[in-house]
C-alpha cells in the first residue's frame, strides 16, 4: 500500500495515477486525548487502521496524483536519524573536497556515529526545498528514507527489519560549512520525505534498489543500495542501542557519490525503484 499525507492533511491511498482519500479511517485516532504517546499515531496504528484504509479506498473520491500537494508521509517522528559516510564512493568524494566544503567530520561511519535532524525540518515532496542562506553551498543529498513501524530498543539486528513501517524518498539536504552537522541540517524544509509512504511488504529487499537524482534534467547520483557499508538492519540495530524508537520515526540511510548544489528555481527529481518519483522544487 502507498500511503500518503496531501492537501490540507487528507489522508490518502495511491493506486496507478490516483490519490484516493481515506481520511475517514483517522476517526478513531483523532478521539485519543492529551497527551498522546510518543510517535505518530497513524503509523502507530496503522495495522488496525488498515481494514478501514482498504475499504475506503475502494468507494472513496480520488484525485490525479499530479494535481494534489503531498505532505511528509509522516506526520509527527519524534526524531529523524541521519547515517552519515554509509557509500564508499561518497566517503570517497567528500575525502577531496577542501576549504570550506571540506567536511569537520572524519572517520569511518562506526566512528562518526549517527545524527539528528530537527523534525521542524521536515517537509513532503510538494512543499519544495527553501534555502535559508542562498549564498552558502547548498547540497542535495538523495537517501532511501526508512520509516520505524513500532517502539522498539536494544533492537537485535536479525529482527530489525520487523520494526519497519515502510519506505519513502528521502532528501537530507545540507549547507555546507564548519558549524555542527545537526545545525547544518536542520534547516526548515531540509528534510524531505515522499512522495508517499510504501509499506513495507511491498519492498522484500530493500538491500537491492536503484536509486537517482537529477537536477533539471542533469543526472547528478546514481547508485544502489547494496552499496550501503551499514545495512538498514545494521542501522535500525545500532540507533536503537543509544535510544528508543518510536512509530513513525524516520532513518535517512545516507548518500551515494555525486552530492552538488542546487539553486532557487532548481527541481531535482528523485526516484527509487518500486517506490516512486517526486519532483523537489527549490526555492
Ligand atoms: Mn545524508
């Protein structure tokens, strides 16, 4: 199942070339009081939500795809993970890079460990990338985005993948420079999370997918993810050592080589094999 946020925050169901809205099915989680548990409550539910999702995606209104807004598919993590040097080739890059634009941190991605982003920063494929300081170094960093189904610490590695929601596009952009990566990172509308959320049965090996971004038309990366030095496994494992994690919270799996700016009235296209395609407008 695609499942998606779009609009003023409809709910909907994407099949072939339409979005079809299940809003309805959110009755049930909108009654929970305050304050509500940790996480985002339609992933939280998702599995007793799913009957009532089904069925009205069979009878609900639909839209074009083309012609809606789409939202971050998730609407309230607690926390967006960030897996930094996790491609050879873009550990390879950013090794060359200098001045400036060379990165503070250095070692292999054990050694750096993982970041967070503000989840303020997170926007949907709709709602574009706005750069804060436009005269700053500005990169596009194009990630698979895994999305955490259910609580879970001290995860063991074997059954990481039972904790996960789904897959979506993710974009971990970045201002280049010398502050703190967290700092650089969590810009408002740095995080970008889309178009929609596939459900995890839908994707058996998320290990092995094609993945590109191009900017205006320009191919800038290119990969797969079995060149990932940790697996999703591994890194679901090892975030849930340091802390919980909650429904809905979200991993950027890290970038492969070919990271560059991007500019006002850029559009950057990203696609991941059996999720989809969103166009990112910066602005
Ligand atoms: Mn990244």
């Amino acid at each position: 199942m695609k499942l998606c946020w779009f609009d003023d925050f409809r709910l909907g169901v994407v099949r072939g070339e339409e979005v079809i809205d299940v809003t309805g099915a959110l009755d049930r989680v909108q009654k929970e009081t305050y304050p509500r548990p940790s996480g985002d409550p339609v992933i939280s539910h998702l599995d007793s939500l799913r009957p009532e999702i089904e069925s009205l995606a069979v009878s609900g209104e639909s839209r074009r795809v083309d012609s809606v807004l789409f939202r971050s598919p998730v609407a309230r993590p607690t926390k967006i993970i960030g897996t930094p040097a996790n491609y050879l080739k873009h550990v390879e890059e950013a090794a060359a890079e200098t001045g400036v634009f060379r990165g503070r941190y250095v070692g292999s991605v054990r050694e750096q460990g993982l970041f967070l982003k503000a989840v303020s920063s997170l926007v949907g494929s709709g709602e574009g990338v706005r750069l804060r300081f436009p005269e700053r170094r500005n990169d596009h960093e194009m990630e698979l985005g895994v999305v955490i189904g259910r609580r879970g610490s001290q995860i063991p590695e074997s059954r990481a993948l039972e904790y996960i929601a789904g897959y979506a596009i993710a974009l971990d952009m970045v201002v280049r420079g010398s502050e703190d990566r967290s700092f650089r990172k969590s810009i408002d509308s740095y995080a970008v999370l889309g178009p929609w959320l596939v459900t995890a049965e839908e994707i058996q090996e998320p290990d092995k997918l094609n993945f590109s971004l191009s900017v205006n038309g320009e191919l800038r990366q290119s990969s797969n993810t079995r060149y990932m030095i940790l697996s999703i496994a591994q890194q679901i494992a090892w975030a849930s050592e340091f802390y919980t994690l909650w429904p809905g919270d979200i991993l950027m799996t890290g970038t492969c080589e070919g990271v560059g700016p991007v500019r006002p009235g850029d559009v950057m296209r990203c696609e991941i094999e059996r999720i989809g395609v969103m166009d990112v407008h910066v602005s």
